[in-house]
C-alpha cells in the first residue's frame, strides 16, 4: 500500500513538471497542437471514420459470421485482422469489443484479438510511411512486415492467453445489430477520442527529444526517421498514443495490459527483421 501511494505521488510530481515544462515552452506547444489538429482532418479522421462506419456495421452482420467460419480455425483472426489493416490501429480493437459485447467471444478471446490486430492502416504504410522514406517499395516491404509480425504474434500470444477449450473462437452468434445512427454516433466519439489522443502526444513529442517524441507518437516518430530499421520497429510498436486510443475506445471492458506486451514484441519482431533485410 505504502509502495502504491508513493508510485501515486511520484505520478503526480512527474505531471506537475511537465504541466510547468510545457508553460515555459507554450509557444512550441500551441503550434504543435495546431499541426496536429490538421493533421487530424486531413489525415486521421479521413482514413479512419469510413472504415469505422463500415467496419461497425461488417461486424454486426451475417456476412462476418461466415467469414469467420469460412477459414478453419483462424477465420475469426482473420477476420479481425483484415479489417484492423483496413481502417487502422483502432478498427481491430473496436471490433473485438462489438464482438465481446454480443456475446459472441469471452472477454479473454476479445483481448487476444486485440493484440494482434490493433496495426497500423494499409494506406498509413503505403502513404505516410512510404513519403517519409522517400521509397515506395520501402512502404511494401513494411506492409508484408507488419502483416507477419501481427501473424506471429496472434501465433504466439494465443496459447499464452486462452485456454485449450478457447483457443478455436468462431463466433455462433451475430453481434446484436445496431441503427445506421448508433453506428454513425459511436464511430464520430471514438473518432474524436483518438483526434485527442493524436493531438495530446503529438503536442508534447514537439518539446521533448525527437526519440522520445517518436515513442509517444507514431506519425512524429516516423515523420523524423529516415532509417529503414527504426521505422519498421516504431510500426510494429505503433506509440504510446496508440495504447491510449485502444483503451479509450474499449472503455475498461478490455484490460489493453496483455496488448502492451504484444506491441512491444511486434516492435522488437520487426526491428530484427529490418535488419536483416
């Protein structure tokens, strides 16, 4: 207890410093937020509210189910995951939770979904990280990384999450459906949830180191770094920002700590790879 109050109040004082860091440096941290929101409209919310509408209304029909049920054994990761590379880091885990809420998975198989599926956008990887490279191929080559690495890791991470008896999960009932309204409402807050998140983490990468700044946002770290090695590794571990905006969207019904993990295995996954190609 002792230990908890003194990691609380330890919290606390590294808040304050920063709260009174970014006082004095206000002006770089208003022109970053300014940057960041138009990031945000011209990128974020364009790539990812579409694909989260349709995403939403995928995962709550019949067609999914079969889907599911069409690739043995895997049909559900597949599923999950194709839509995650479809519309980006948050489409993955917001399915998960539409499909843990119907009660078609337990709360565990809506986790281990996440861990795998919680990747960066085909069109992120093809555009933004293929210009920052200056190499279009560059792009293809992490896009076929960023894949694998999400393949192994739903390899590995599922005997280590489920339980024999869990381990084949194929949905047999549909995620209760919702109006085209509901699905529009939910969509517009989570989108607007990750714009925060996006805008935060991108304010405060402004001030601090561009390493540092790199770890907490993904667009940041990989707008700064023209190596091959360090972009694939910032891919597969996507920022801090990336596990904020995944727990934001699930909303404490799933615990994001077995995604922590994953992410910093699909960063150290492909890192090595990039070396070695």
């Amino acid at each position: 207890m002792i230990a908890v109050k003194r990691l609380k109040g330890a919290g606390t004082v590294a808040v304050t410093a920063l709260f009174v860091y970014c006082l004095a440096n206000s002006k770089e941290v208003a022109e970053a937020s300014g940057k960041y929101l138009a990031l945000c409209g011209t990128a974020v919310v364009p790539s990812l509210f579409v694909f989260s509408v349709l995403g939403a209304t995928v995962s709550g029909s019949e067609a999914f189910v079969r889907l599911c049920t069409a690739v043995p054994f895997w049909g559900t990761e597949t599923a999950v995951l194709l839509l995650g590379l479809c519309g980006g880091v948050p489409l993955g885990a917001l399915t998960a939770l539409e499909l843990y809420r119907g009660g078609s998975i337990s709360k565990r198989q809506g986790e281990y979904l996440c861990t795998f599926s919680t990747v960066p956008s085909v069109s992120f990887i093809l555009s933004y990280t293929s210009e920052a490279l200056d190499s279009r191929l560059s792009g293809l080559k992490l896009l076929i990384m960023t894949l694998a690495a999400a393949v192994l890791t739903a390899v590995v991470f599922k005997p280590i999450m489920l339980k024999k008896g869990e381990r084949k999960i194929s949905p047999t009932i549909i995620v209760k459906g919702k109006s085209f309204s509901d699905i529009i409402t939910s969509s517009a807050v989570s989108a607007l949830v990750i714009c925060g998140c996006v805008v935060f983490f991108g304010s405060l990468s402004a001030i601090l180191p561009k390493d540092l700044g790199g770890f907490l946002e993904l667009s940041v770290g990989i707008s700064n770094s023209k190596s091959f090695v360090r972009s694939a590794s910032l891919l597969g571990f996507s920022g801090i920002s990336v596990l904020c905006q995944v727990s934001a969207v699930c909303k404490g019904e799933l615990s994001a700590s077995y995604l922590i993990a994953a992410k910093l295995f699909q960063g150290a996954v492909m890192g090595v790879i990039a070396y070695f190609l």
